[in-house]
C-alpha cells in the first residue's frame, strides 16, 4: 500500500476524542486525559516556589508587551486551560489488553495535528510489536487555544505583524501565534520546555506506580523524536531522571543538534523576527538574562540537572565537555537518521553534536536522500506525482528506525 494512501486512510480515521478508535484488523487507538501538574512554573502566576528546593524567589517574568502583539495572543501561560488538561494518545496493537513495551513519539515545533505522525506510528506498531504513545509538548497540538490555529483570526494578526515588521521574513498565519508569543517574551521556549520535560516525568511515575489503565507498571519503552523533539528527548536520556532511561533507546529522526545549529527560519516554524528574539535570549545574552532573572537562574542551575543538560543543548560551546562526555556514555543507546537535504536541521550539525567536535563519539548517524522534493517540515509529502518514490523513502526510513527499536 503507498504512503498517501495509508496516510488519507489513517487521517480520515483517527479521532482524538472517542476513547479508542480501531485504525484497522491490527491496530487500535486510544485517548488519554492528562493533568498536567507543571503549569505553575510558568509565567503568569503570582508567586512561585520550588517544591524540591524550598525556593521561592520574586518573579521577574511577568507578561511584559514590549512589540506590538493582538489580544488573542495576550494570555498568561499558566492561564492556558488547554495546556493544562488535554488528550493524548496511544497507538497498539489492537490484540492487546496491556502494554508491556511502547515507544515515546516525540513531534516537531510549531506542530498542530498528528496527522503526519499517524503511518510513523503504525509503521513502528506493525514492526516492532510495540505500542506507540504520542505525547504533546506545552502548547503545541492541541495543548493550545483553538484560536491560535484559526486561519482567518491569524490572518489578521498576520497581517498585522507584517506592517509592523516591513522586514518580515516568512511571516505566515501558521506561525504567527508561536512567533509573537516568543518575540514578545524568548524565555517561553525554556519555560514550556521544562514543563513539556516535567509532564513527561510525570506521565511516567504514573505508569511506574500502576496508575495507568493501559500500561503495565514494569513496561519497558524507548523514544522516537523528530526535528525540536529530539531536544526533549536528548534532555530527558542525558538527565535520566530516577534512571527512567538507563535502558531507554533513543531514535531521532532529522534531529539531535543543539538549538544554536539549527535554522528555524520557515513559514512553517517561526519568522525572521521572532528566531532572532529567541537566538538573541537564550544564545547571545542568556548569562546576563540570568543575572536579572533568579528563578530561571535557579531552573538552570546545578540544583536542576535537567536544566543543566538544557542549557547544554542550546548551545554548541555551553558545556561542550559535559555534554560530549554524556553522549560518549549513552552511544550504545541513540542512533540519528538525517536527511541530505535538510535546511533545518543540517545533517553535518547532526554530526557535529552527536560524534562530537572530534567525532570520537560512535553514536551512527545515517544521512538519507530521497529521489523526490521534500523539506525538513514534510519529508514524506502527499504528491501523487512521486508517489512510488515518497513510499520508498519512507520504507527507507522506518525499515531503519524499526529495526533499531527492536533491538534488544
């Protein structure tokens, strides 16, 4: 069966909101209410304290509107109901009443549908006999307001962005909710990253303490992460919380370089303005940002190991050592695919983090072309024109990634 095929067929099945769905005589779907108990540590509270450390310095955070922005953007991040408490989801084998193996799918940035996800995920399913949980980050999919993903609202706001930024570089309605927010206040991305990386913790106590009806408390499971996934990812494996991921593989798919190597400029991800904001804060300046701002001084610090291996993982020359020293320790555990032609996440910046700057780190990295157009943002694009050839790349692709997550 061809790629668009498959793809249609799952994109016109799938429902989020039923408690299971069968995609096929195989393979089941069910959705999953989740609490997420880490939105206090984000901007637009009134006062914050860290529960591990009994520390509760004074907010400097607050919303502050420094660019023109829109009303519908305005909210505080702790505010987002739907960040809070949102679906997520699990892709089986439709023959099991327990999952004793899964993989953690990780999505890319700026995503709002897991429908390019879906024929991943079944793919993983159907060859490796595991089940697939796909995990939203903080305000991405549908842990966001609706309105930030309505075309004709974030056309106006859109449009609105361009005249106020004549230089706009691929200012588009699909990334102009995500592009403001973060121009207006760059910290969001550390913020909504820490929480994305606590909420996965704490989806995974759940299932270590028995509390999830699906997923037997001794299930072993791995990671697959695309694109900005891969940081998450490689935060979590590095930190190896509890050693929750001492056995953990980790396959990442046009991803696994540290955030200053990337170039996430795309009418798909973020605009002109907003990428130089963020590069700006937590590239450039973060050190003296830190000065000014205890709290997330303190989320990154040596009292926080996750947001140590954070910062590490912004930027190429921030913990090089450390970070290299990690990666030589977890190579048995990670494999990278890269693509040849990826603008976004270049696959020689791929090496360059992975293998380290004296590529003495043996963690493989396969870099792949295909024989048809394609983008970081859609690798396996709907186009009848080169249908065989999209299929082929994506057998390619997944033969690879499944026989890696069936590894013992």
């Amino acid at each position: 069966m061809s790629y668009s095929v498959i793809y249609n067929d799952l994109k016109r099945k799938t429902n989020y909101n039923d408690p299971s769905i069968f995609l096929d005589e195989k393979t089941i779907i069910r959705n999953f209410l989740f609490i997420s108990e880490n939105a206090t540590i984000l901007p637009g509270e009134s006062s914050y304290y860290c529960p591990i450390h009994s520390f509760q310095p004074a907010d400097k955070g607050a919303f502050q509107n420094r660019i023109v922005t829109h009303p519908v953007l305005d909210i505080h991040d702790s505010e987002v109901c739907e960040n809070k408490q949102f679906r997520y989801h699990i892709i089986a084998p439709a023959d099991i009443s327990i999952i004793h193996d899964f993989v953690l799918m990780f999505h890319g940035f700026n995503e709002k549908t897991w429908d390019k996800y879906l024929p991943w995920a079944r793919e993983i399913v159907e060859n490796t006999g595991k089940a697939v949980v796909l995990f939203p980050f903080a305000f991405h999919m549908n842990r966001s307001p609706i309105t930030w993903s309505d075309s004709r609202q974030m056309n106006k706001v859109s449009e609105e962005r361009k005249k106020a930024f004549p230089n706009l570089i691929a200012g588009t309605f699909s990334n102009v909710a995500i592009s403001t927010r973060l121009h207006v206040k760059p910290q969001r991305f550390i913020w909504s990253g820490l929480q994305s990386y606590y909420d996965v913790i704490q989806l995974l106590d759940q299932i270590k303490t028995g509390q999830h009806p699906f997923i037997d408390k001794n299930a072993r499971y791995d990671l697959f992460a695309y694109s900005i996934g891969a940081l998450l990812a490689q935060i979590l494996i590095m930190t190896n919380h509890k050693d929750y991921f001492s056995t953990s593989k980790l396959c990442l798919f046009c991803g696994g370089t540290v955030f200053n190597r990337l170039s996430p400029v795309s009418r798909y991800i973020l605009d002109s303005e907003a990428n130089v904001a963020l590069y700006s804060y937590i590239v450039e300046h973060l050190e003296t940002h830190l000065k000014n701002d205890l709290r997330l001084k303190h989320y990154l610090s040596g009292d926080h190991p996750e947001g140590i291996n954070f910062c590490a993982m912004l930027n190429y020359n921030v913990n090089r050592q450390q970070r290299e020293e990690i990666l030589r320790k977890l190579s048995d555990q990670v494999y990278a695919i890269a693509l040849e032609n990826d603008k976004v996440v270049p696959p020689y910046e791929v090496i360059n983090t992975l293998q380290g700057s004296n590529r003495n780190i043996p963690i493989p990295v396969d870099i792949i072309d295909f024989d048809y157009p394609y983008k970081h943002e859609n690798p396996f694009p709907s186009n009848m024109r080169f249908e065989p050839q999209i299929t082929e790349g994506f057998e390619k692709v997944f033969n690879r990634v499944c026989r890696f997550l069936s590894r013992s």
